[in-house]
C-alpha cells in the first residue's frame, strides 16, 4: 500500500477542496485551513439553508482515495 502524501500535504496544509452534497444539489468549497466538525457543520448550513432548517440533522459522510465510505 503507497501513501498518497499530495492528499496528506493537502490536509496538513488545509489547502483542500470540501465537496457538499445535499438532495442533487452539488457544491464544492476551497478552504485553506483544517476545519472543525462545528465549522464544517456551520457551513453546510449556510450553503443550504433553504434545505436544511437545523445544523443537527446534518450528517457528514468521509470518502477516502479508495472510495470507502
């Protein structure tokens, strides 16, 4: 098993891309620090708020470069 360590440089870094997916709606946000849980939570709200009326029913799903879920 190789390391991929672009990705692990990308995290170390914060200079990653976090993709949103709510429903069919797609988007993708670039952020240039590691966020916590709560600031992930929090922006997913603010992007779909009209979809969302609470940051509790937010649930966050990781696919790592093997696809797992």
């Amino acid at each position: 098993m190789t390391t991929n360590y672009e990705n692990l440089r990308k995290i170390v870094t914060g200079d990653i891309t976090v993709k949103y997916i709510c429903g069919n709606e797609i988007r993708r946000v670039s952020i240039n620090q590691t966020p916590t849980h709560d600031e992930l939570c929090l922006m997913i709200h603010r992007l779909f708020a009209h979809k969302i009326s609470n940051v509790e029913n937010i649930i966050l799903r990781y696919t790592d470069e093997g696809k797992d879920l």
